[in-house]
C-alpha cells in the first residue's frame, strides 16, 4: 500500500527474476565494478558536497538502501543472499572509487556497504564548529559588489546549502506536531 508521500513500493528483496528494473538487486548493463559515482573523489575534505553527490547516484540506481540499512542481509541460507551480496559488493565498488586512494584504504576491508558509509559518516560527517564559523563569516562579508543579483544571489545562496548540511541534524531530523518546525524555518527563512 502507498501513500502520497511514497511512490511505488519496493518489491520484496527474496523476489527478483532478473529483469525488473525497480527492484534493488536489478543491474543495468551498464552498472560495473569500475564505475565512478562523483566526479571528483572525496579526498578528506567537503564531505557535505561529496555526500549529496552520492545518495543522488545511489538513488538514481536504486540501491540506497544498500547503505542505510533498508535491505538488510539476508540469512547466508536465504536465495537471495548471493544476490544481496552481489548488490552490496558493487555499491562498496562504487563508493571505494570515489574516494581519495588513503581513504579507500581505510575502509577498504569493510564488510557491508552500510559499514562503509556509517564508518565515512562518523569520521567525516560531524559537524564541524570551525567550518560552521567559516562559513557564517563568508556570509557576513559577503556583497553584491560589481555581480549582477544573479550572479550574487548564487554565491549566497551556495552558502546557506553548505550551512543547511551542516545544521541538518538540528533543523530537520525530529518530529513536530506544534508547528515548532515551521516557525523555526520561518524564522531562518527571515534571517536570510
């Protein structure tokens, strides 16, 4: 059953033919090993943008949840195990070359894609106090200068997207049945 805020329901991980394109285990012909998700490798430093890049193209290849723990391992006597491990081995091929060659060889004995990206998220995706500072400062010095309102209207906005990243915890992970969310948005919606 689906609702309007999903879209069509994922079909059961144990049941795949091969051929249908919107189950988590199908593969384009394209889809190989040696692939590379993002165009610049993540090499220690804006893991906010590197991040964004790779959940679009996992999602894209609807294999999300390879890494945020939606297709779990199934049991090594389930039918579907080699299946799901087949999947996972090639989302950790694609995330280990998009990553800066020391860093790949850090997580690079990893057992399931999901470790992977909880072990890259912990050690790269805190926030970052001094970056928090950076960024707010950019802003503070930032005019319009000689820009036309296009041209300045990108650069501040590119600035409040990496600031949204980093406050992303605080601003939008928790339920509200009060309204409080959206006044708090309202709020920053003023600021700007």
């Amino acid at each position: 059953m689906s609702d309007a805020n999903t879209s069509v329901a994922t079909p059961p991980l144990n049941i795949f033919n091969g051929s249908d394109p919107s189950h988590p285990y199908y593969f384009h012909a394209s889809d190989t090993p040696g692939i590379v998700l993002v165009n610049t490798p993540f090499t220690g430093r804006g893991f906010a943008g590197w991040r964004r890049s790779i959940l679009i193209s996992l999602s894209a290849k609807n294999k999300l949840g390879f890494i945020d723990g939606a297709y779990p391992a199934p049991s090594s006597t389930d039918v579907s195990f080699r299946l799901w491990n087949r999947c996972n081995d090639m989302v950790t091929s694609w995330l280990l070359n998009s990553l800066f060659k020391d860093i790949a060889d850090s997580v690079f004995y990893s057992r399931r894609a999901k470790d992977f990206w909880t072990d890259l998220e912990h050690r790269f995706g805190q926030p970052n106090g001094a970056k928090l500072y950076h960024l707010q400062k950019k802003l503070t010095d930032l005019v319009q200068g000689s820009s036309d309102i296009a041209g300045y209207f990108t650069k501040i906005k590119k600035l409040w997207d990496e600031l949204d990243t980093l406050n992303v915890d605080v601003v939008y992970n928790f339920v509200c049945t009060c309204n409080g969310k959206k006044k708090i948005m309202q709020v920053k919606e003023d600021e700007r």
